[in-house]
C-alpha cells in the first residue's frame, strides 16, 4: 500500500473509533512523497496542490499545528528532520531541509517576498520567489525567520527570534535581528 494512503486510511480508522478528537490536514496527497516511519502529528498540515509537492525522508516528525506548504518551487525534508509546533515552511521559491534538522517552535521559513516598487499597490505587484537551502545538522531556534534566497550550512545555528536575511557558514552561531554571526561551534 502506497505510504500516504496508508496513513489517511490509518487516520480514517482512528477518527472512526472516536481515539482522536480532530486529524492532520493533507490536502493534494498524491504530490506526497512519504519516506519510512515519518510521524504526522494532529492539527498539522501539509499542501502539496502545487507542483512538485512535498517530500519526506525517513522519520521525519511534523508536529502539531505546523503547516507545510508545497508551492510552485516544493518542499523537500530530509532524514529525521523534526518541524515543530507553530511552525511554517512555505515552498514557493522552493525549501530545501538537509538530514538531522531541528525547526524550533513558531519558526517561519518563507521562500518568497513581495516587490514594493512605487506607483503600484503591493497586492498587485508580483513576488519574488527564491530558494531557501538548510544543510544538514542545523537547529533554528524557536520564533526564528528564514527568508527568501537564503543557504544555511551543515552545523549552523540560529537563535530563537533571529532574522536570517543573508547566507550562514557552515558551523556558524548567529543571533538578531538582522542575525548576523556570534561565533562557531567548537
């Protein structure tokens, strides 16, 4: 049986027998590549209606109301990746997560911005969409931004609040807003 429709068969018999009060929200589930032993929590969503969807290592943990959003660019999470509550990744420009990352509560990761030139609302005008690329072993602090066109290296951690604007070296420690660096991992 294909991964994702065992898990909403899973959810299906669960919501039947009244053992969970409400489950999580998949919504364009056949643009859902599901790896071995990932974990769904309830109240979190994932939206692959976009091409090319959302993609899941092994054992990675979605946790309750975190929200993954596929966009035109997808979302890619490697191995044993953990998003944690409150969380949004959002995929427009695309979102790249290497293997053994921890998302922090209330983190948001936006691959997009909106342009603001002058003579024209801001609804109206369109946004820019640029990758975001999280390397492996990285831990981004609770209520930390991620914003478009950013790489983070293998290592690196960002402070709870921080505001990543600009690139991370690998094994960096950065803090504030803008984040900028405090020093290296040992």
């Amino acid at each position: 049986m294909n991964p994702i429709k065992h898990f909403l068969f899973v959810m299906q018999q669960r919501r039947a027998g009244n053992r969970v009060s409400f489950a999580a929200y998949l919504k364009g589930h056949e643009r859902i590549a599901l790896g071995s032993g990932c974990k769904i929590h309830a109240a979190a969503s994932v939206d692959a209606t976009r091409s090319p969807g959302v993609r899941f290592g092994d054992k990675v943990t979605l946790n309750r109301y975190a929200y993954v959003q596929g966009g035109n660019g997808g979302v890619r999470l490697g191995d044993r990746v953990e998003i944690n509550n409150f969380s949004i990744v959002n995929g427009t420009g695309g979102v790249d997560i290497g293997a053994d990352t921890l998302v922090g509560p209330g983190v948001r990761i936006i691959s997009y911005q909106h342009q603001y030139a002058r003579g024209a609302t801001i609804r109206s005008q369109p946004v820019l969409a640029l990758p975001i690329r999280i390397g492996c072993d990285v831990w981004l602090g609770a209520n930390s931004i991620i914003l478009a066109g950013v790489t983070i290296g293998d290592g690196a951690i960002v402070a709870a609040g921080a505001v990543v604007r600009e690139n991370v070296p690998a094994y960096a420690v950065v803090a504030g807003v803008p984040a900028a660096i405090k020093k290296y991992r040992e």
